[in-house]
C-alpha cells in the first residue's frame, strides 16, 4: 500500500477492500470513501504476541486499524514525514515514530542489548529510546515522523556510518549497530547525555537520520 506524499508533513493512502492498515491514534486528517477506523488491540500484525513485546517495552503509542475503501490523509503534530519502503526487510524503528503502515508488514519488539551486547543497553539508557525498539518486517510501505526533515544514508560494509544518537530515527537492512563515544570517560564527567556519544552502524542497509537532536 504505498503512500502519496502530498507534502512535507502530510501523505495519502489508498485504502482497498480486503487489505488493512495501521496508523497512529490521532493521525488521520481526512479521508474520502468508505473507510472505518477501529482501536487496535493486538499490537498490529503479529497478534498477541506482539501485543505482549509492546507491553514488555512499555510501548504507550497506540494504533488503530484502518479498513474500507477510499483514501487516508496521514498527518501529527506537524512533524515532517519520511516514507520508507521495504522489500523483504526489517525496518528498527521507535513506536512514537509510527504514522503509518502497511497491514502486511509483520510487527514486533527487539531487545537493544542483543545488538551490541552491554553498549546496546547502555545507548537505550543514554539516547532516551529505552531497551525496547519496534520492527516492521516483509513487504510493504511506512510512513515515519522526524524532526525538521530526513535523509538517508546508505551503510556497506566496509563502510560504518556514525550517527548522533539524537538524531537518529530508524534504520533497515542487516545492520549492527554499537554506542561509542568521542571523548574519554574523564573527559564525559559532568556533561549532558547525547553529544558524548555516537551511534556507530556497519553492514548492509541504510540509516535515516533527522535535522534536529529533539525528540518526537
């Protein structure tokens, strides 16, 4: 179900009979056609396990279900929007960051220490994001939120890509990611989270990074 961009902020999506969709609560502007919206319980695709992964990450960002036949505009709070489309993929992404997606896509949790071990803990404590982040799997369209506008950046192997863990949004592919920092321990002491450390992505995929160090 891809999306139309209509501009920065705001994109479209046509809604069919027999297909679903997933949007944030809140999110929906306008639509036209026969379209209903019901509160999901089920953490989206993946049932109730999912369910239970978004209750472990103690996850607050509820969805809703989409169904019918017509046409969605998407929009909240006026952040800027980045579509992303998988293929085959996974996409690791905050949940508050969803505005919407494809009802194909197969949901859930990862623990963040299983990607970089004890660092991978320490960034979810460091960047605010928690230990928890959500994925989205398979084939299909999402539509995420970001501060003052988003680029992606490819990451090959060989080639690491360092990001301020701030600014980062979500990435996708087979990706490890690690914290490092930029100082000595000595030097961090006193200072603020965030600027003392980096985000450190290597492998095969991309990494979206927004214009800003503020949190949705």
């Amino acid at each position: 179900m891809p999306f139309r961009e209509i501009n920065s902020k705001m994109v479209e999506a046509t809604v069919l009979p027999g297909q679903r969709m997933y949007s944030q609560r809140g999110a929906m502007l306008a639509y036209r056609g026969e379209v209903s919206f019901t509160p999901n319980i089920q953490g989206g695709q993946g049932g109730v396990m999912s369910m239970i992964g978004r209750r472990v990450a103690n996850e607050a960002t509820p969805l809703m279900t989409v169904e019918g036949n017509g046409t969605v505009m998407f929009g909240h709070g006026g952040h800027h929007i980045q579509v992303i489309n998988l293929a085959g993929d996974t996409l690791y992404v905050e949940a508050d960051r969803l505005l919407a997606f494809d009802g194909t896509l197969q949901q859930g949790t990862m623990f963040m220490g299983s990607q970089g071990g004890v660092m991978g803990m320490v960034r979810g404590q460091v960047t605010g994001q928690g230990l928890f982040t959500t994925t989205l799997q398979g084939h299909g369209a999402v539509a995420v939120m970001a501060h003052g506008g988003v680029i992606e950046l490819p990451i090959t192997p060989g080639r690491e890509v360092h990001v301020d863990p701030q600014a980062y949004v979500a990435h996708h592919g087979d990706v490890r990611n690690k914290l490092s920092t930029a100082l000595g321990w000595r030097d961090m002491v006193g200072r603020g989270s965030g600027e003392a450390f980096q985000l450190e992505l290597s492998g095969n995929g991309a990494v979206y990074v927004q214009a800003s160090e503020e949190k949705l």
